[in-house]
C-alpha cells in the first residue's frame, strides 16, 4: 500500500482487544487474518453461525489461537452487553448484516435486524462500553449511480430493503457521532469477491465459477450490461484497518474500491477466458431492484489513508478461481431463506 506524506500520528491495535461482529463470514474473516498480525491483545468474534463457518478462520486460528468466538446475534442486546463486559474491547468492527438475498424475500426482518445491530453498538458505545466503532456500511446505501465516478457525497436511492437498512444505520451512526461525539467511522466496500465466498448470495464472480467448474454456462441478467466496481477482498480489509489507524476518518464515510467500472458481461468473459473452457454466457430478465451502474470515487481514501488497492482485476479473479479450482468446498452450505 502507497504511503502519502502525513504527520497524523497513527494509532495501533497492539495490545488492544477487538471484537469482529460477522467474524467468521467472507470479508470478517479475512479482516481477522488481517488483525491476527496487528499484535492485538484479544480477539473475539461474534457470528450467528460459528459450527458451519469456523473453516473460514483456519488460518486466523493458526496465527492467533486464543481467538474467542461466540454464536450470538448482536441484535440481542443482552448478550452483547456481557462480551462487552467479559473482555473490556477496545475496538468494535461491526461487519454482521442479514444479507440482500434476504432482504428480497423478508424484507420486515432484515431491516430491523440491521437497524437494531447497530443501535444496540451505539448505545453501548456511547455509555463507555467500548471505544472505537468502524461500522461496515455498502456502496449499496447509494443506489444507481448518478454522477460518476460515485463520491461520499452523492445522495442515497436504495433500491432494495438491505439497501434501505445500510443507508438508515449510517445515518444512525453520524447522528450519534455529532450528538455524543461517539467514535465512529464508517467504511462503505464496493463490489467484493474473493476466496471463501457463499455463491449462494449471487455474488457475480463466485457464482460464476461455481457454474464454470460444473461446467454449465454463467448466468447474465437483462443484457449484461450493468457496471460494478470489484474490489479484491483483502485491499477492502486492508483499507478497514488503516481507517482506524487514521484518527481524522472519525464522523465521516469512506468509500473503498477500485475507482474503475466493468460491465458484467466483461467480467463474465474474463472469467470465462481464465477457465479456459469454450462456454457461452446464458441470458435470463433483469433482476428486481438491481443497480444499474457502480463505480467508486476513492480520493477520499486515498488523501485521509493513502490506501488504495494493490490487486488487480485479473490477478484477483484468477485467484479466486484457483481457490475454487482446487476443490475448497463452500465453508458453509448454501442457505435457503
């Protein structure tokens, strides 16, 4: 990662005791890899589903073995309040969600769910529970883009429930940053993929290779013509840390991508070509609610972070197809909602 010039005085999570919420999931887990060479002084994860996830911190585990994990949804407030207490944490990232795929059919309970997580956090926060709350939002708060490329400042049109949920705990979130002066920063990832993601959740690029590896043909929605911005999935974590290191970032929202849009269609053929088999993309109706165009204005991260992302498109997909080219089965079944 490429420095800038800057005589902010960085913090550290050396010594510190940090809680993961959504820890064991794709991003969360590559963030506690992440945190595992950061020296912390404990680590504790929180996830709904620790017996079929906990593959996915193998490695966090071998570098960091006393991680604790807890099976809880942070939802209950109770519960969060005695982890809270148990291990004095410093630092909360808070990555649980339920997901957009959810949204589309329980849309009453994936929006509350999702507001109440992150109240509960800020209450807790603001009554000297913990310190320092990064809260992982979605590129998904803004909508359909409007202005390209997308900065922090363009206005919020979600287009699904999930959407709406991210939107409003953001929202949530500066409100008690400027009434209580909570510390709080929010992080919003574009487009992610990588090893260990669900295809279930119809991420383009694991759903993709899933069918490729099977081969049948991918699936493209309306023409293909929608734009996203992909980001690989440790730049995204690696941007997550340096916005807590970076004290200035506190009340505001950072945008983490790529800076650069690709059509679904491209991206499909790209993974096609790294597959090398000679399929043709299949083509079904648009989906409900599905953004039209996504690209990420990142200046922002890179004058506040001097972050930007180091791994390229192809580097990373062919990757991620490696990854499931050698037969990593899913760390946790495809769940029906």
């Amino acid at each position: 990662m490429k420095r800038r010039k800057n005589r902010e005085k960085l913090l550290t999570l050396k010594s510190k005791n940090i809680l993961v919420t959504g820890g064991c999931g794709f991003i969360g887990s590559h963030l506690v890899d992440m945190i595992t060479q950061e020296s912390p002084g404990q680590i504790i994860v929180i996830d709904r589903d620790i017996k079929k996830k906990r593959p996915n911190l193998v490695k966090a585990f071998k570098n960091f073995p006393r991680i604790k994990l807890f099976q809880l949804n942070v939802s209950n407030y109770k519960n969060i309040v005695e982890v809270l207490k148990k291990f004095k944490v410093d630092v909360v990232f808070h990555l649980a969600a339920l997901s957009l795929v959810e949204s589309l059919v329980h849309p009453k309970k994936v929006v509350l769910s999702n507001v109440r997580m992150v109240v509960n956090l800020l209450e807790l926060q603001r009554l000297g529970f913990f310190k320092t709350l990064i809260l992982v939002s979605s590129s998904e708060a803004y909508g359909t883009a409007e202005t390209y490329p997308m900065s922090e400042k363009h206005f919020l049109q979600p287009t699904t429930p999930y959407a709406a949920s991210k939107a409003a705990t953001d929202l949530i979130a500066l409100s008690y940053n400027k009434t209580f002066k909570n510390d709080v920063a929010i992080v919003r990832p574009f487009n992610n993929y990588g090893p260990r993601q669900n295809p279930f959740f119809k991420g383009i690029v694991t759903h993709t290779i899933e069918l490729l590896l099977a081969n049948k043909s991918p699936v493209l929605y309306g023409k293909g013509e929608q734009t996203r911005d992909y980001i690989f999935v440790r730049d995204t974590v690696t941007g997550m840390l340096e916005v807590y290191k970076h004290k200035s970032t506190r009340g505001q929202i950072i945008n983490l991508g790529s800076g650069r849009m690709i059509k679904i269609k491209d991206l499909v053929n790209k993974l096609i070509k790294i597959s090398g088999k000679k399929i043709r993309p299949s083509f079904l109706g648009a989906r409900v609610a599905d953004v039209r165009n996504h690209c990420a204005d990142i200046r922002v991260a890179k004058r506040l972070l001097g972050w930007e992302p180091e791994v390229s498109l192809e580097k990373g997909l062919k990757e991620t197809y490696e990854w499931y080219k050698r037969g990593i089965k899913l760390t946790y079944p495809a769940k029906r909602v």
